[in-house]
C-alpha cells in the first residue's frame, strides 16, 4: 500500500473514532483534512461523503448534506460514495444520510 494510502486510511480511523463518540466537529475536520491532504487517495471520496454527515449531525441542517452532494459533482465523480451522495442533491435524503 502506497504511503498516502495507509496515511489517509490512519486519518479515517481517526475520523470514524471521533464520529462514534459523537464529536461532530473534530469528525468533520479529520474528514475534510482527508480529503484537502490526500485528494487522490481511494479515502477521499468516502471522507467527503462522510464529512457531509458529520457536519450534518453537527448542525441538523439538510443544506450540509446537498454541499456534499454538490461537491461530488465537481469531484470524484465515478465514486461509490458520489452515488450514495447523489439523493442529497435531489431532495431524497429527508433530512437523514444515507
């Protein structure tokens, strides 16, 4: 495994951790810092997707998870988790990810 590889799934590790304990904003932050560090690593989408979640249990505001589904439209197009992202945009969401 390349070193951003193993690097950027240490920081999801550390994402996911934060998000079990509830703690939103560090989950977001270790997410996004994912995503902004590693962009082209396998990790990245699933940090964007997930960033989106986290911000959203932080704010309980839907618009967190269609800036999500937004930015899978400028990145990481052909991702997995641009797909799952996809009902955000649409509105299918009702208020709660997928």
């Amino acid at each position: 495994m390349p070193a951003a590889e193993f690097l950027a799934q240490l920081h999801i590790g550390l994402a996911h951790a934060a998000f079990s304990r509830k703690q939103w904003d560090e989950a977001e932050r270790r997410y996004r810092q994912v995503v902004e560090q590693f962009p082209t690593t396998e990790a990245a989408p699933q940090a964007l997707y997930w960033s989106g979640v986290a911000k959203y249990k932080a704010s309980g505001n839907p618009a967190a998870l269609a800036e999500t589904a937004q930015r899978f439209k400028q990145s990481y197009t052909e991702s997995a988790w641009a797909k799952k992202a996809s009902v955000w945009a649409t509105g299918q969401a009702a208020g709660r990810p997928a």
